[in-house]
C-alpha cells in the first residue's frame, strides 16, 4: 500500500504526540463516539500511566461497573448492567460449555484489542475512529459512528427495562400496592422516573456535572455485589432442584455469546488507555491487555458461577429477578441499582446526542447547537428509548441484541477488517490467517445471533417480570 507509515518506525519510539492525531479528517466527529472523551478535556501535558494503573483502568473499562481514573485524575463511568447478564448467560450454554466459551470469548477479545493497536501503529491514527477511515475511507467512518451509537442507544434501552424491573418491586413493597394499582405498572414507574430524573439530567449540555456519580456508582455496585453473596446460601435453600441445573451444554450458544461478548466490549476505550501508558509501545501494551483480560476474565466468571448457582435453571436474565419481592435486603439491593442506572442513563444519552448533533444539526463545529434543538434531540433520544423498552420486560433480550447488534461487530468483526485492510501481504498470509478468523468468528455469531433471536421472541416472552418466582410463592420467602 502506497504511502503507508512503517509499524516498526513507530516501535522504535518511546513516546508518541497523540493529541497532534484527531484519527480522522472530520476531527468535529470524532470525539463524538468516544464515551471516555466525553467526560474529559484533554490537556496539554498529561501525565502517563504505569503498567499497573493502565491494567486497572482497564479492568474497570471491560468489567462495565467501576471507576475508571485515568493519570489526569478524570473520571469515567461505565455502570452497564452486563454482570448481572453473565449467570443467564451461563444458564443458556449450559453451565461447562458456558465457562468454557467464557474463557475463549476473552482470548478473543485480548486478540482483537491487540490488533487494534497493531492498526493504529501501521497507519499512525490513534483511535478507533482513525482506524476505521485509514482503512475503508469515509464509509468505514460513518458505519463505525452507526455503531457506536446504536451501542449506547440500546444500552439506554436496557436501564429503562432494568428501572421497570427493580423499582416497580420496590415500590409495591413499600406501598403494599395491589397488583392492578398504577403504580404496580412498569410502564408507568419508567415514564415517572423518565421525567423527574432522566430528562433533566440529560438536558446538561456538559456531561462532566455529572463526574462525581462515579463514586456512588461503585459504592452501590460494590453494595450489590456483597448482598448477592450474602444470600447464595439462604436463596439455596428454597430454590428447588431441576434435573438440567447442571446440564453441561445447551442450545442457545449463539445468544449467550452474544451477551459474553457485550460484557467484555471495552473497545471505545482502547486507545484513550494506550495513550495514557507510559512509553508507550506493542509489547507493553500486550502486557496491560493480558492482564487486563485474565483478570476481568476471573472476575466475571466467579460471578455468573455464583449467580447461576444459586437458580440454576430458574436464572433471569435480570439476575436481581429471581429474588422474592419481600426480601427487604434485595429490595434495598435493587434500590441502589436504579439509582446506579437512572445517573448512569445521561452519559450514554450524551454520547447519542452529540453524534446526531455533530453529524446532522452543527455545520461549524465551533458554534453550539442552539438551545432549541438541544432540547428537542435530547427528548427524541430519550423518547425512543422510552418507549422502545416498554416494548419488551426481558432484560436477557435487550442484552443479546445489543451484542448482537454492537458489541460483536465493534469488538470483533471491525478490528479484523481493519487489520486485513492495513497489514500488507496477502489476505490469506500466516500472519493474516487468525484475523480472518477472527472476522469470520465475530461474522457468524452476528448473522446466526439475529436469526436465533427472531425465531426466540417468535415463540413467545419467557421472562417473569411482574410475577413472583415459584419458589417465592409456596411461602419460602426471605425476610431480613
């Protein structure tokens, strides 16, 4: 390829001027889909990141629930509902295969992490963003900005459905309400906190007002994560036995890929944790992803083995489901999750809005978008994700489509092709062959995932929102 930047003259340096490479001639765009970028100004001299520290950032990244805390001392949060999704998940696969997949969907995703940056090296551009238009051009570009904001899109989709879930059960809890009160409807608990908390949340024009939520972020997941712990041997007790609880090998492969592959999708991030390590280069960033990787890799295992070991077949897709309404510790539980989702919802409705808002409305990039289409686009963004989540109460759906959909195609499939696209040689080369497949891998999932899950929701809703769980009902229930 003509003109192309040497990958090895970019080795040999020791650190590299990142904030000179916007990663695409429509530097208006670009910022636009990055989520951490969002959050941060860049300054002119930042410092670098450690080994260690660039490994916990991205920890926190691909676990989707945490603090991300850059060397600047900027905060990120990324409080998606993935954890939760992990033991439904495994229910699918079957509980073996399912760990097994768990393991392979992670050497996938450290493989695919490192070609990205092996792209950037090739072509100089250091971000996805960059990547994307070095290799397909402006076509590439737009087809990455569709994806990035159907990511978050769907992603604000599934904390409406996760509010709906939680809060309607704390309510009736608290109010004793019956189940025909309006109150004991999700639809109408979702519009109420849509209106006094969402809206004007997502009405700031600068997301960085909402930073401190990172904290009370963590708090409320680290609170979760020990309640759920806490009740492994209680909720054992009363959840009966099935035959297939510990079947080695389902059939729903595809779709318990699918939320596997969402719940390791780090890859928005990739270039903002390079770019904060310490000379920078390949090899020490193949360290912070293999231990970024094993790391997130035990983490989210131990907690889909607790999850599913606790219901078995009975596990939700919403894993706080399964937990009986009167349980007055999960019920403060599920609290503390709205909360999390309801100050989380505005930073994904920023990312959307300002990539509709660059591409469409902002002709100069350095005059703002008047207030009047500010306001509309963000009551159109939140409005279809309103009413988009009222369509469906299965949580496990929302988070395969948004793998489906997203997540595979941004974690897999498009690094690939950009490495292919950018590596001289021939397409079937050694060096090529695993690219390929991993294209082809993240391909299959997507084609078969989409087909899978139109013939599932063709069958019928299997989720138990709105009714208590069976083992709840014979007056096993848990009270604190």
């Amino acid at each position: 390829m003509a003109g192309k930047v040497n990958e090895k003259s970019y080795i040999l340096q020791s650190s590299y001027n990142f904030s000179e490479d916007q990663g695409s001639s429509v530097d208006s765009n670009e910022n636009a889909f990055d989520d951490m970028k969002q959050l941060i100004a860049e300054e002119e001299n930042e410092n670098r990141s450690s080994l260690p520290r660039a490994s916990f950032n991205f920890i926190n990244s691909i676990i989707g629930s945490g603090v991300i805390g850059d060397s600047r001392g900027k905060l990120d949060v990324l409080a998606h509902c993935q954890l939760l999704g992990i033991p439904y998940a495994l229910h699918q696969s079957g509980f073996g295969l399912g760990l097994l997949l768990l393991v392979m969907i992670a050497y996938i995703t450290d493989y695919s992490l490192i070609l990205m940056v092996k792209s950037g090296h090739i072509s100089g551009k250091y971000s996805y963003q960059g990547i994307m238009e070095a290799a397909y051009g402006r076509p590439g570009y737009i087809l990455l900005g569709i994806l990035q904001v159907v990511y978050p899109l769907i992603a604000m989709v599934s904390y409406n459905v996760v509010v709906g879930d939680t809060v309607t059960k704390v309510v009736v809890r608290l109010t004793d309400a019956s189940p025909t009160s309006i109150f004991s409807k999700r639809e109408v608990i979702v519009l109420i906190c849509t209106l006094a908390v969402t809206i004007p949340l997502c009405m700031y024009r600068n997301i960085t007002k909402l930073a401190h939520i990172s904290f009370t972020s963590l708090i409320c997941i680290g609170t979760i994560l020990i309640t759920i712990f806490f009740r492994v041997g209680s909720m054992s007790l009363i959840v009966p036995h099935h035959t297939n609880a510990w079947r080695f090998a389902n059939w729903d492969i595809v779709p318990a890929m699918a939320i596997m592959s969402f719940a390791f999708m780090c890859h928005h991030n990739t270039f903002l944790i390079y770019s904060s390590i310490q000379e920078a280069n390949e090899k020490r960033w193949e360290l912070v992803t293999h231990i970024s990787l094993t790391i997130s890799l035990v983490i989210t295992a131990l907690f889909g083995i607790v999850g599913y070991a606790t219901f078995t077949t009975y596990v939700q897709g919403d894993l706080l489901e399964n937990y009986c309404w009167d349980d007055d510790l999960m019920n403060f539980s599920r609290l503390l999750f709205s909360i999390t989702i309801l100050l989380t919802f505005p930073i994904e409705c920023f990312v959307v809005r300002d990539v509709v808002e660059s591409s469409f409305f902002r002709h100069d990039p350095n005059v703002p978008i008047s207030d009047r289409m500010h306001y509309v686009s963000t009551l159109v963004i939140v409005g279809i994700s309103y009413f988009t989540s009222i369509a469906t109460d299965c949580f496990g759906v929302v988070l395969e489509l948004n793998g489906i959909l997203a997540a595979t195609p941004l974690a897999y499939v498009l690094p690939a092709l950009c490495y292919l696209r950018l590596e001289e040689g021939y397409i079937f080369s050694r060096r090529k062959l695993p690219a390929v497949g991993l294209a082809l891998f993240g391909m299959v999932v997507t084609i078969l995932g989409v087909i899978l899950l139109c013939a599932d929701l063709n069958e019928g809703d299997t989720c138990s929102h709105g009714k208590v769980m069976p083992y709840c009902a014979a007056n096993f229930t848990l009270r604190v």
